[in-house]
C-alpha cells in the first residue's frame, strides 16, 4: 500500500475505535473523564518508558491501562471525600500530567519522547515503522495495534451489549439486576485507556479527546437508537479522518490538528442541520412543540 | 535565594505570585459555581486566538495575542453554553468538544505559522507549557497589572460576589443583577486564563485555577477564608514553582507551578483543619471511644432500675 494510503488506514481505525467507544462515553457522561485519561496516560507512558528504556507498544499499553485505571481510581476516591466530580477530575489530572512532563523535561527527553509528539503525535512516522506479521507482511506496527485495540472494543461491545445499555441507560435498573456495574466502570476506564493509547501515537493526546467526545456527539443529535448512534459515530469518526487529512495536505499543516478541526466541522453540520435535535429545526418549530420534542429527549432504550 | 536572581526574575516572580492570587480567587469562584473544569475548557480555546493575534500583528506582540486569546475564549464559552442551551448534548461533552476542537485549530495554525516567517523563533510553542523565563520586562509589568486589577476587582466586590454565588435569587431580590455578575465574573475567569498562559501555559492553566481552590475547602467552611487561602496557596504555588523551574536550562514553568500546587492539595487533603483525613480520622476515633463508654453507662443505669 502507499504511503498515504497507510495513513488513511492509520486514521480510519481511530476514528472507527474512537467513535464507538466515544459513544458509550456520551450516554455515560463521563466525556470529561476521557480529556482526564488522554492526559494522564502520558504519565503511564514516560513511566513504562523509564522502566524498559524501550518505546515498545506492549509496554506502552501496559503503563497506559495502569495510568487510565489509576486516574478513574483516585478520582473516585476523591469524589468519595467530598471533593466535587468535576473539581476532582481537575486536580487528578493535571497533577498527574504535570508529573509527566517533568519527567520528560527533566529525566527522558530525547529523540524519541518528546512532550510536543505525545500531544500532536506523528502520524507522517508511522508508514516507515513496520513489523512483520505472519500471513499480511509487512505493516506498520500502529496499525496492527489499532486493529487489535479495535477488536478488541469490538468484542467487548458486542458480546456485552445489552449489559453496556442497561448500566449506560438506567445504572439503578442495571444494579437491581446484578449486573456488575463497578466492575463494568472500570472495564470500560480501562478499554477507554486503551484505545486512547493505541490513537496516541498516530493523533497525539488532545485530538484524541476530539475524536472520542465530538463525533460520538454528532451521531447523538441524529438518532435516538444506541445501535445507530455507535454506526454513526464511527462513520462520523472515519469521516472526520478522511476530511482532516484532505485539509492537511491542501494546507501543508498538522495531520493530528486538522483532524481535531474536521470533527468540529461535522459537529457544527450536526448541530445546524439535525431534522430534530439541531438548532435551525428548534427555531423553526412552534414553541410547545418544541416543548414536547424536548421532554421526550431521552434516548429510548430499544 | 530571590536576592540573586536578576532584576528580570524578580519582576517574573511577583507576576507569577500575584498570577497565582489572582487564579487562586476566581477558581474558588469558579468551584462554588460548579464549573471548575470550564477553565480547562476555556484556556484550551485561547490557543488559536494567541496564534491568530500573532499573525496580526505580524511579531511576538503581548498586547495584540492576549487580546486574541480572549476573543476566542470568549467565542468557546458563548459556544458551550448555545451547545448546552440548544441540544441535548450535556455540558461536559461542550466543554469537551469546544476544547479538542478549538486546540486542533490552534495546532492546525500554530504548524502553519511556525513552517511560515520565522515562526519557529517566535517562542509561539512556549504558550502550550508557559516559560515564564521568555517573557521581557514589558510583557510582565503588562501581566502583573492585569492580575492586580483582577484581583482588585475580586476584593472590592466581596459582598456581592458572596450573595451572587450563593443565593442569587435573594441577590435578584436586592437589585444585584444576576446576568451582570455573570459576565463579570466569566470576564474575570477569561483574563486570568489569557495573562496566565505566558507563564503556564494554555494545558496546565486550569490547575491553577482548580486546585489551590480545592485544598483551601479543606481548612475551613468560611467563604471568606476559602477565599484568601485560595489565593495564598495560589500565589505561593505561582511564585515556588518559577522558582524550581528557573533551577534547569529551559524547563517549563508550568508543570512545575502544577507540582507545588498538588503538593499543597497533598498536604491539606491529609491535615487540613476542617476536613482532612487525620481530622477527619482522629474525630472517628473520639466518637467511637465515647460511644463504646455509653452503652456501658446506659447498661448500668438499666441495671440501677431493674434493682429498684
């Protein structure tokens, strides 16, 4: 395959991975939980680096899952002494965060981590660092992971699917059943750290809390079904690759950035456009229907 | 230590105390208003503004590149609240897309701006990690009066700031305007972020902003004193961690203003006065002991009336 082709392949998969897990992040409401672990799996990163002295990606997914699931911890349990959610996702974050670029600016730095790659990554490298695997040849070691870590959300999505709903939707109903919601919490923290570890390389730390939040958002304007919302956000997902890419070589700029913007642009279609959640069909619908759409604004669950 | 410093870190140094103070304010109001992460959201969308503001004004001009960081982060906050106000998208996911979407834009340009004019030299990528060491004498007497006038504004208001935050429908009632207050104090917020992210830098600003705020409500239930700790832990947390960094070649400040800002939490979290955990721990251990004393009082005072 070419070289832009590798690329393009590169940033479909994490659109598709991020957009799918990005829903389930929506309809939990936890989007801010994933900027706090996109930051944050920098530190499990540097760590796993300090330890083996190799950029290797087993290692690296490793120190990212502890980092993701330390962050949920501690987040939790700072919440469970008394410190608001949303001031409690702040404080761990970015301390942790901080902890990483120290780290990096004092001890690591070098030629191959650096604070600017971790946060716009360096998709322009990927096609050149290949690995052979049996029976394909060789393919770029990013886009093995990503297959992998897209697998595997694929997996865990669809073989608990109707668990994923219940707690996403109704965590009361979902308890009273018994099914085990803390342990699916923390097994979702942990597939959200992954794919934002496996995304990290090609689009950096930042864009990918835009392709986790943003298209996921997008697909949640257009359907009120959980099955099409997760199709579409990974349409959306991979679309907004597509788009960032064309405007990254039309304007010779940032891969990663251009991306991040793209999902803006499909999210502002979204908002304007949506037949019944966007903004121009609230303001052409009748107020007291606009009352009722909105009391009926919840996502059923069939 | 601060005597041998050159009289240009002397000047950095009150800046980034009273940056300090001043974030350490406006994040408490902005943690009694639930809206903690905002300044993480805000801070991020400045990027692009900084970077449009550089290429208006054609150099590294402080005046022109603050004043694009507050327009565009004055853009994402009106953004999130019209996501928020207009759809069924919950608040966090705005902030989150406002913020992700708003920085790829700001990286997008900021890539375009530095392969074009020299950019590269213009210190443009100092303003994602703050190096409080680039900034000249102007650009720091420019930030600490901005800070001094956010924090006079702060302080001169108390009062109405104490009812607007907590009931402000009894602050409706005495003719304080609610929609007033809330520009006021989402100007406040703005300048802070904008002056600060030179020294800190556009990622790390919200820390500033979240967490002296939060160690503070561990040493007491007084607003007033939420506040003024809010603001010591703030400024000693600005001017400790310029300090560390200016200790290495080229380490950014802002990780470092971070730090002492967690370690302070650290401290507080464990022996704060009001709620930390050894209080919290050594009032468990008091209750405990006087319960298991009780029983045994009431056992004989049942045994007292059983004899009579």
């Amino acid at each position: 395959m070419s070289y832009s082709g590798w690329i393009l392949l590169t940033a479909t998969l994490v659109g598709i991975s991020c957009g799918l897990i990005g829903v389930l992040l929506i309809l939990r409401r936890m989007a801010m939980m994933a900027d706090a672990i996109s930051h944050t799996v920098l530190l499990g990163i540097v760590v796993a680096y300090m330890a083996t002295r190799q950029l290797s990606g087993v290692h690296m997914l490793i120190g990212a899952v502890c980092a993701g699931l330390l962050t949920s911890v501690l987040v939790q349990w700072f919440q469970s002494r008394g410190v608001r959610q949303e001031a409690s996702i702040g404080v761990v974050f970015t301390t942790l965060f901080a902890i990483g670029v120290v780290l990096i600016a004092t001890q690591v730095g070098n030629a191959h981590l650096d604070v600017k790659h971790t946060l716009m990554g360096e998709i322009t490298f990927i096609p050149w660092e290949t690995t052979a695997v049996p029976l394909i040849g060789e393919i770029p070691e990013a886009v093995l992971m990503l297959a992998v870590v897209l697998a595997i959300a694929l997996i865990a999505i669809l073989a608990f699917y109707k668990e994923w709903k219940i707690t996403s939707f109704d965590p009361a109903l979902a308890v009273s059943l018994g099914i085990p919601a803390v342990l699916m919490h923390y097994v979702f923290m942990s597939l959200v750290s992954v794919t934002t570890v496996a995304s990290f390389d090609a689009v950096g730390a930042i864009m990918v809390v835009a392709m986790l939040i943003t298209p996921a958002s997008a697909a949640y304007l257009w359907t009120d079904r959980l099955s099409v919302m997760l199709a579409l956000g990974a349409a959306f997902g991979a679309l907004s690759a597509w788009i960032g890419y064309g405007i990254a070589t039309w304007l010779d700029t940032s891969i990663s950035g251009s991306m991040a913007f793209a999902t803006g642009i499909l999210f502002a279609a979204s908002f304007l456009g949506s037949p019944r959640y966007g903004a121009l069909a609230k303001l052409r619908r009748p107020k007291a229907a606009g009352r009722n759409a909105g009391s009926e604004a919840g996502l059923s669950t069939d | 230590m601060i005597a041998t410093l050159s009289h240009n870190a002397q000047w950095v140094l009150l800046s980034t105390l009273i940056l300090g103070m001043a974030a350490g304010i406006v994040g408490s109001f902005a943690y009694w208003k639930r809206q903690s992460l905002m300044s993480d959201a805000l801070s991020h969308a400045a990027l692009p503004g900084v970077i449009v503001g550089f290429v208006l004004a054609g150099t590294k001009s402080l005046p022109i590149m603050i004043a694009g960081a507050a327009v565009s982060a004055l853009l994402g906050a009106l953004l999130i609240e019209w996501i928020r106000s207009s759809t069924r998208i919950k608040e966090d996911a705005a902030m989150g897309i406002v913020l992700s979407v708003f920085f790829g834009l700001g990286i997008m340009l900021l890539t375009f701006v530095n392969r074009s004019a020299g950019g590269s030299q213009s210190g443009l990528d100092s303003f994602i990690f703050g190096q409080a060491a680039s900034m000249v004498s102007s650009d720091v007497r420019l930030m600490t009066a901005t800070a001094a006038v956010v924090l006079l504004v702060a302080a001169l208001g108390y009062k109405e700031w104490k009812l607007f935050l907590f009931d402000p429908a009894y602050a409706a009632g005495l003719g304080l305007s609610g929609r007033l207050m809330n520009g006021i104090y989402l100007a406040l917020l703005v300048l802070v972020i904008v002056v600060g992210i030179q020294a800190v830098g556009v990622i790390l600003m919200a820390a500033l902003l979240i967490i002296p705020a939060v160690s503070a409500r561990y040493w007491t239930h007084s607003f007033k004193w939420t506040v003024a700790l809010s603001a010591v832990f703030g400024g000693g947390a600005g001017a400790a961690g310029t300090l560390l960094s200016a200790m290495g070649n080229g380490w950014p400040t802002g990780p470092f203003i971070v730090l002492v800002a967690s370690a302070t939490f650290v401290v507080s979290l464990f022996c704060g006065a009001s709620k930390g955990l050894l209080v919290l721990y050594l009032g468990q251990w008091s209750h405990r002991r006087r319960l298991s004393r009780q029983p045994a009082a009431g056992q004989i005072a049942a045994r007292e009336g059983a004899g009579q």
